[in-house]
C-alpha cells in the first residue's frame, strides 16, 4: 500500500482554496480537467490516502474519477509537484 503524503508533493494542497486547484495544475503544465481538480480536492481533505482511499472518497460524492486517473493524477504530482 502506498501513502500519498501532500509533503511529498512540493504544495500545500490542503491549504490550497478550491478556486486555486486550477491555477495550481495549469502552473504546473497540466490541463486542469474536472477529474483531476477532484483529486486534488479529496487530497486535500486527508493527510496521507492511498489512491484508492482518495478514489473511494471521490465515488462516495458521487465524481465520476477513474482510479486510473487517480493514480496518473497523483503520479504526475511526485514528478512534477
């Protein structure tokens, strides 16, 4: 199991509003998609989550967020973060 930790990202996402999301990803080079914006957010309401933990939360609310996308999501973050 790995923990995503928000340190290891290089941005305080949890202390990020949700208006700056996109900012955050178009700084970065990535095209802020809705899905993508919904990880950051369930990233941001937990410390540490695995992928799976973050895409659960995201089908509890209802996005529609693939796990692959979560993981491709969370992975350009450790490169790119």
């Amino acid at each position: 199991m790995i923990l995503i930790i928000t340190a290891r990202y290089g941005i305080r996402v949890a202390e990020a509003r949700q208006a700056d999301y996109e900012s955050m990803l178009a700084e970065r080079g990535l095209r802020p998609t809705r899905q993508r914006v919904a990880v950051l957010g369930a990233l941001a309401s937990r410390d540490d989550a695995t992928a799976q933990q973050i895409h659960a939360l995201l089908a509890d609310d209802g996005a529609r967020v693939g796990l692959a996308t979560v993981y491709r999501t969370l992975g350009w973050l450790a490169e790119h973060g």
